[in-house]
C-alpha cells in the first residue's frame, strides 16, 4: 500500500514540475511567476483543487510521441477567493510554451463546463504561443471548443481573463469574449498575428510590445480594461475584483461589512462644483465620496477618461458608477466614452449590479473625426445600454446635462428609476452661449444685447427647476446628502421588478 501512496507522490511531483527545473528558472528570471504559483497565489491558501494533472496530449507527429509532459501546458480546477467558489485554469509556458493541443482544449473545456453548472466565475490566466504547431487542425478544433463556451457562459457567469506572458493566435479570441481583461505592464502582450507575420504582409517593423503590450492595450485599443506591474499585484487585483461580483446572474450581490455611516454628511461635496461652469473638477472624488470606505475599482481608467466606470459598494452591495469627468474633454461623449460606458452598464445589468450615473455632459463631441467615425452608432450603443438595462438605476446630475446626452445618460424617460439634480445641475438643449448665437443670430454684432439674452437664458434654462417642474427629476437634493439618498434609495429599490418583452436576443448596434 505504502508503494501505491509514494507511486501518487512521485507522479504528483513530476507533473507540478511541468517543463521542467531549467524553464522554469527561465519564466522566474523573465519576471514571471509559474502556473501553479500564479494559481495559489491567486486563490485562498491551500483550497485549489486540481483537475486533470496526469492528462497528456495524443499527438504523434514530429517525434511528439517521444514528447508528453503530464499536464499538457494547462493547469486546471477550481478554489476559493475569499471564500467563494472561483474556477480556474492558467496556461503552463514551461510545458510546450502553453500551447494548446487538442487535449489542453478538453482540460479547459471541463473547467468552463463546470463554472457553468455549478454557476461560478471562471479566471483564465494565459501566458502561451498559440496553437500547438504540431497538432495542427486538432487545435483548431480544440479553440473553437473553448470559444463555444465562452459565449454560453457569457451574461450567466463572470469571465475574467489576465494575461501573464504572451497571448498570440487563437488564445487571444477567448479573453476577447470574456467580461474582462486584465495584462501585466512588460512581461504581457497579445495580438492575433506577431511581428514577424506583421513585417511580411505589411512591411511595418514593430516590437511585441509596441504591437500588443499593456500600454497598446489600455490606452488605444481598449481591448484590456487594466494593467498592473507584477504577476502579484495583478493576480491580487483580479481578487479584489471578484469580490464586487455575484457568482453569476441568478445569485444574490455580495454583502461586505460596511464601516462608513450612510447618513454622515460630507459637507465638502457642497463645494464640489465650481462656480464657474467652465471650470473642471475630479468627478471621482465624488464616487469615493459615496462610496464605502472610498473603495473604487476602476474599469479602463486609462481608456476615454471623459468618462469613469467602475464598481464601488454603498451599505456593503456592490454598485457600478458610470460618470462624466469634467476633468477631461469636459466630460464629453465620444465614440470611445459611449462604447466604454455601454459595455460596463451592459455588464452591470447582465449581473444585476445597480447602476449609479454621475452626469455632468456637454453634450456629444463634434467634428469630423468622430461623424466619420461613427459617433451615431457608438453613442447609440450607450443609449441602447442603459434603456435595456432592468436593474435599479439613480442618476445624479451634478453640473450640465445638455442635448442628447441629457436623454443618453440614464434619464427619467430611459425609465431611470431615481433621478435626482444638484441645484447647481443645468439641463437644457445646450449651453447658453450656443443657444444664443443660434436663436438671436441677428443680434450677434451687439455685445449688450448678447449678453442680456445669455443672462435671461441662464435663469430660464441652466438650473434644475425647469426639469423638477416636468418631473424629469424626481428631486433636487443637497450634494452633501448624496450618500445618504443613494443608501436609502438602493435599498428602496433591491426589490424591483422590471422585465423587458420577450425576445430572442436584441439587435444593440455593434
Ligand atoms: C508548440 C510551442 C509553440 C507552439 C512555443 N512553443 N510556441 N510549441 N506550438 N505554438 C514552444 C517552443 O518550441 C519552446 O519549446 C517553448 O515553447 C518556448 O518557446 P520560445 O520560442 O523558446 O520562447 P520565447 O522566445 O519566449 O517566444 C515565445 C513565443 C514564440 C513568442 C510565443 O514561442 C512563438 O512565436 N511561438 C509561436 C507562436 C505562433 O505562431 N503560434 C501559432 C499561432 S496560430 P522548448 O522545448 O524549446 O522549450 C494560431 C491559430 C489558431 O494560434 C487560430 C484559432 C482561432
């Protein structure tokens, strides 16, 4: 018996070494971590369970049979973050630089299959060349497996992936379906085609990094929502992430023990606004303000910072903040803000996360650039987010809520269901100075008189009231209560029942 036990021991040892002592000396000095490391630094200590370790590939061709690593370049099973149930799986660069056979798809394969059922959030931690160039058609088949899957799961479970190393080929298709992305500034990057393929069809030379790394990533393409500097933090980023999400669409928000009283008032958000409306303030203070302990989790902070998105906590629940930064662009919507915003609201109603939109908007960018980029169908999108969207959903117009983006960012008549104004919010068509050259053109050669009409379309329009008389604000409050109403208003609506008709699925213009 002692024999059969020290058997499992030795084989055990053998597949957590992967590729083997010399490549994993390499992947440490490159600054990475290994599979197994990344997975129980990860997870809570000690409650990883692992799948599949004795699997091995089937392949024969180009002396692969004399070839077979146990494990097969994927380390797969589940755990716990903070208790709650995480599957994973984290490709093996030591073990055929993580490239994926036919049977490394099956190990992916089972852990989606069981994040599904037992509806948990699945992590992928990629860090790997593509295809096994062996396998060929085998691997193919294999991505395409592992695609499937992932837009089963999508809207069900979260999906979540971060890239350690490389992500090249067919691994960059499935973070692409998942709900996040998350890389690791110089030791990650990804790209469907390398640079080598780049300098053949195109002639450009570029370096992996200047084609697919962090910084390609977060700040121009918007494929990665964050970047962190090491394996550590960032594995320890994606933790703190988790524990803002649900386990999937059918399981209730996570509850945190909240320290910070609701009904404190913060006298300083009285002064928040400036008194000229040209002048910019950092509208994240505000969502600190509100939220518990001023813990937020930023989505794509490097991203269209016109506007900000991501979740934070009041009374413990988790909410997802979408705002208008007036410290950028005066918080103007763009194509990037809109696409930006649409996917996170999106997200947050797939998961049944409360929406809470700060708004201070001059209305949507004009000019060429963004016409012929397609501003119409990207600020669509935004509208389309946030009228489909069944979750409770409280708006707080800080400053300007002028024209189209008035009725885009989570209004009254996009059945918002809690719609509050500060009294220094001015919601109109446009700003006074627009209005005026427009509608007294003939009398744009007289000062005084321009600037009686501006005067006199200021006190009609730019204030609140005129909204609050229609009921298209359900109250003017006071800044510093805004914790406190967005509490009580969260809690007043955890109960809300709303459902869209019945549909295949809808046709939001992509
Ligand atoms: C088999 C692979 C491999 C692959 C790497 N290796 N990629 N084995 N199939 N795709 C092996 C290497 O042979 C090597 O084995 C080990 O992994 C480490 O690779 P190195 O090249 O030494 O490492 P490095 O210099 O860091 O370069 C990493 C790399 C490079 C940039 C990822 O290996 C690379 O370019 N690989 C090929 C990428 C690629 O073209 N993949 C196919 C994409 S096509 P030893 O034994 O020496 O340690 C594709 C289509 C699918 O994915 C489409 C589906 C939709």
């Amino acid at each position: 018996m002692k024999e059969i036990l020290e058997e499992l021991e030795r084989r055990r040892g053998i597949a957590r070494l992967g590729g083997g002592e010399a490549r994993i000396a390499a992947q440490h000095k490159r600054g990475k971590l290994t599979a197994r490391e990344r997975i129980d630094l990860f997870l809570d200590e000690g409650s990883f369970e692992e799948f599949d370790m004795f699997v091995e590939h089937r392949s024969t061709d180009f002396g692969m049979d004399k070839s077979r690593i146990a494990g097969d370049g994927v380390v797969t099973g589940w755990g716990t973050v903070n208790g709650r149930t995480v599957f994973v799986f984290a490709k093996d660069f030591t073990v055929f630089g993580g490239s994926l056979s036919e049977a490394h798809a099956e190990k992916i394969m089972k852990v989606q299959d069981m994040a599904l059922k037992n509806r948990a959030p699945i992590v992928g931690i990629y860090d790997a060349g593509g295809a096994r160039i062996q396998e060929g058609v085998a691997a193919l088949g294999g991505y395409a497996e592992v695609f499937q899957r992932n837009v089963l799961a999508s809207g069900v479970i979260p999906q979540i992936s971060v890239i350690m190393g490389p992500c090249a080929g067919g691994d960059v298709y499935s973070p692409a379906m998942t709900d996040f992305i998350f890389m690791v500034r110089d030791t990650s990057y990804m790209f469907v085609t390398g640079p080598d393929v780049v300098k053949t069809v195109t002639n450009e030379t570029v370096t992996a990094e200047e084609l697919g790394g962090a910084v390609v990533h977060t700040v121009r393409s918007s494929i990665a929502d964050g970047a962190f500097e090491n394996d550590v933090e960032t594995l320890l980023q994606v933790r703190r992430l988790i524990d803002f999400l649900p386990l999937s669409n059918t399981a209730p928000l996570p509850e945190i023990e909240c320290y910070q009283s609701v009904t404190d008032i913060d006298a300083s958000l009285d002064t928040l606004v400036p008194a000229s409306s040209n002048k910019p303030y950092d509208i994240k203070e505000l969502i600190r303000k509100v939220s518990d302990e001023g813990d937020f989790f930023e989505i794509q902070a490097s991203f269209a910072k016109n506007i900000v998105c991501g979740f934070g906590r009041v009374e413990g629940s988790t909410v997802g903040f979408v705002a208008n930064q007036p410290m950028v662009l005066a918080g103007v919507l763009d194509s990037d803000a809109s696409r930006k915003a649409a996917r996170f609201v999106r997200f947050c109603d797939c998961f049944n996360i409360p929406i809470v939109t700060f708004v201070d908007v001059p209305g949507f960018l004009p000019g060429t650039a963004q016409e012929y980029g397609g501003l119409i169908k990207h600020g669509a999108k935004l509208l389309f987010a946030y009228a489909e969207a069944t979750v409770p959903k409280l708006t707080v117009i800080t400053r300007k809520a002028f024209g189209g983006a008035y009725d885009v960012m989570a209004s009254k008549h996009l059945r918002g269901d809690l719609n509050y104004a500060w009294p220094t919010a001015q919601i109109a068509v446009m700003g006074a100075k627009g209005a005026v050259e427009i509608i007294f053109r003939k009398d744009t050669a007289d000062p005084e008189k321009i600037a009686a009409h501006t005067k006199m379309y200021e006190d009609r329009f730019l204030s609140p009231f005129v909204a609050a008389e229609r009921g298209y604000v359900d109250e003017v409050i006071m800044p510093h209560s805004t914790r406190r109403r967005l509490a009580r208003g969260l809690k007043m609506l955890r109960n809300k029942d709303l459902a869209n008709p019945w549909k295949k699925h809808d046709n939001i213009p992509l």
